[in-house]
C-alpha cells in the first residue's frame, strides 16, 4: 500500500451545542482563517447529548484539532476528556477543547474573554480602580468566569439574583476556592440600593435581551466614574447601557466578551494568535 505523503490537510475546529444553529463563533473563526490566509475549517455542529461521549472521545480521529463546546454540553463535557485546566475546574465548566500529546485537554476562557474585552475597550480600567467592588446581576452559568477572573483581579464581589439559591451556591463555591472574606449575596430587591460604593456593574442575566424582560434597576446611587458593562449584546446598548451613558458612566457593550473568548481557542488550533478587531465587530453583528 502506498503511504500518503505530506498532503497538507487544512486544519479543522468546531463548535459544538444543542442546538447549535444560532452559533456566531463561525463568523469569527473563518473571518481569522481567511484575514490571516490560513487553510482551514471552523464548522458548527449539532451534538445531541447522548452522542456526546462519542463525539468528544473521536474527534481527534476525525481530523478536528479542537472546538468550541456551548450550552448543553459546558459541564457534562468535563466527563470525557484527560486533562482538565484549573480554570475550569474550579468552574465545572469548559468552552474551550484542544489535542496536546495525544491528550484531549479542557479550559474555560470566558473570564479571560470578559476581563479582555474591558481590558481592550478601557485600558488599565481596574489598576485605577482603588475601590475594587463589583454588583453581578445573575447567577446563571456566564456569572461564575466572570467571578472567577474578577475575584483573581483582587475584586470583592456582590452578587445578586431572583432565585436566591443560585447565588448562595454561587457565594459557597467561591468561598469554598478560598475567597470567604471576598464575596456575598444579596436580596434581588435591593439591587438598586447598594451602588454607592460600587466601582464595576455587571448583568450576567438573560434581562434587557431582545425578547426578554427589561432590567429594572436605578442607578442614580452609583458613583459617576463606575464602569457598567452587560453580557446581553442583542441590542448591542442595552437599557442598562444607555442609563449608565446618559449618567455618565463608562460603558463596556457585551459583544467583545464573545470575540475574545475565541482568541486562545484559534492559537491553539491554528497557531496563530489572532485580533478582535472593529472589522470583525461589524461582521458578527451584520451576521
Ligand atoms: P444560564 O444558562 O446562564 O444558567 P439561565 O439559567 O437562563 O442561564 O440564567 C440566566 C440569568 O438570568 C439567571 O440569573 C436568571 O435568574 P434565575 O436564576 O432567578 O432564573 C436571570 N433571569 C432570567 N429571567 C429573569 C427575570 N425575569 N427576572 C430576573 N432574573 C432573570
């Protein structure tokens, strides 16, 4: 049999959900392929949660170097691979899969892709910040990588949320890591009454997306120079946004988050270490 010699295959990533259609991570992913004139494929592909396993345990064999994982499949994915990154282990969770030495390996970079983003948008934002107190809004699972990257920034943390039970588990898991003194839960009716020594707001819920409720909040007590920044970049200004603008406020829009979550996944896979652009900001909101 003659072997196959050198026949460069272009490289090959995923995304993987279920379902998977609404997924704008192949917007990203091919405009760096393309802008950096790499050969390769980045491919959305629905996985059904009982195809999981199988489907994370072959891919490697399928020609993919990795992928992206998103809703459903963030914490069950954590059962099938070898090596598990700190990050996220400590948030049971990971977006982020890659090949090294034979091994399939997991990390989370949500948090990286938060704290970058503002890091991009308002350089040195928390070195000037001597205060250091953030109020997350929610405590669904985006809330726990942006904790985790603002708790390693130095940042005390209040987090609030409808259903008390998720942010008093949110409150344990953190203390559990080791940061007791750093974090606590408030009453969700009271959001709008513990601004005045807040320097960073956060939305990490669903509130103020098109086709969800309005987040109700006033922010009138919130010191002028605090930064406001929400998750939902659907509309790309939120409500919360807006009535932070018109304060004052610094704000940060959401769509940053989602592009630079993608950047250590597209180093790993293609080798090269892409940029989030106001290029790439316009094609993922036209897409
Ligand atoms: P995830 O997939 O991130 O876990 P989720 O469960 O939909 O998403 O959570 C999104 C966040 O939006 C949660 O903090 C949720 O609050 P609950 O834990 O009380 O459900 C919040 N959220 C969604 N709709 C809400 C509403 N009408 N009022 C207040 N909070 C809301």
């Amino acid at each position: 049999m003659s072997e196959q010699k050198n026949v460069a295959k272009p490289k090959k990533a995923f995304v993987i959900g279920f379902p998977i259609s609404h997924s704008k991570s192949p917007v990203i992913h091919n405009h760096w392929l393309a802008s950096k004139q790499l050969s390769g494929k980045y491919e959305k592909i629905a996985v059904d949660p009982q195809d999981l396993k199988n489907f994370v345990t072959s891919f490697a064999q399928n020609g993919y170097r990795g992928g992206n994982v998103t809703i459903p499949h963030k914490e069950a994915v954590l059962e099938h691979v070898d090596v598990i990154h700190p990050t996220a282990k400590r948030l049971k969770a990971a977006n982020t899969l890659w090949m090294e030495d034979g091994k399939i390996h997991a990390d989370n970079t949500d948090g990286y892709g938060f704290l970058a983003n503002i890091d991009q948008n308002k350089p040195d934002w928390d070195q000037n910040d001597p205060v250091k107190k953030a109020l997350i809004l929610g405590a669904g699972g985006a809330s726990r990588p942006i904790i985790d990257g603002l708790l390693a920034r130095g940042f005390e943390i209040a987090i609030t949320n409808r259903t008390t039970a998720r942010s008093d588990a949110i409150v344990d898991l953190f203390r559990g890591l080791g940061f007791e003194g750093r974090i606590y839960a408030i009453d969700w009716e009271e959001r709008s009454n513990v601004l005045s020594d807040r320097s960073l707001l956060v939305n990490t819920t669903a509130l103020g997306m098109t086709g969800q409720p309005e987040l109700e909040i006033d922010l009138k007590d919130l010191p002028s120079n605090s930064l406001v920044t929400d998750i939902v970049y659907s509309p790309l200004k939120t409500d919360l946004l807006l009535q932070a603008e018109k304060q004052g406020n610094p704000i940060v829009d959401g769509l940053g988050m989602l592009l630079h979550q993608a950047v250590p996944g597209f180093e790993k896979w293609f080798g090269s270490r892409p940029e989030v652009t106001d290029h790439l900001r316009e094609l993922v909101l036209s897409a």
